[in-house]
C-alpha cells in the first residue's frame, strides 16, 4: 500500500476526461507505446506518450475518452514532450487497462 497522503494532496491532483483525436506508432520509446494528441475542451489538446499497445490497437483508442492527470511537469520521452499521464489499471499479466467514464463525458471535467 502507498503512503497515506491528506485530503489536501489529493485535491493537488487534476484529473480529467479527454478523448483521443490523433494516435501514432512511437518507435523511439524504449517500450512499445503509442503518441496520443488528447483533446481535454476549455484546457486545449495535450500530448502523452501511453504504453497500451499490448491491449489496444490505433484504431480502438481514436475517439475513445480517457482519464488523465494534466497537472504534471511535461516529461521528455525519447524525442516526444508527454504532458499529462493517461491513468489505467495493470492486469494479471502486466497489460494496462484504462480507465474510463462508463457514460460519455464533456471534455474536460475534472474528475473529483
């Protein structure tokens, strides 16, 4: 189990719905991954680099809403600036499963 952290350092967090609109193969990141431009409304389009190619092909993740943290420093990932963290779920054998709103949600919201 992780530390306990305060109501106050969760509220640091900002995690929001956003949907994919431009995935790309990334073959310069040291594990198999996918360049996704994430479309999150008012807050503009952000980059993020996700290892989820074992579970999702390019074509299941166009138009598909995801969960990120948007409030992280950007990370340089080999030749790509990643922005935000798309959130997911490891499964029994190591594969990424993402989180999701069951029900299709403005771009944007914060999810609290």
């Amino acid at each position: 189990m992780a530390e306990e952290i305060s109501f106050e350092d969760f509220t640091k967090v900002d995690i929001r719905i956003g949907t994919v609109i431009e995935v790309n193969d990334f073959p310069k990141a040291r594990k198999p991954a996918y360049q996704l431009q994430i479309d999150f409304g008012d807050l503009g389009v952000k980059k993020s680099s996700a290892q989820i190619t074992d579970l999702y092909s390019k074509e299941d993740l166009l138009h598909r809403q995801v969960s990120a943290i948007v409030n992280f420093k950007p990370r340089q990932i080999a030749n790509f600036m990643s922005e935000c963290l798309v959130l997911g779920v490891y499964n029994k054998k190591g594969n990424v499963v993402l989180l999701q709103a069951s029900k299709t949600i403005k771009n944007g919201e914060q999810i609290r």
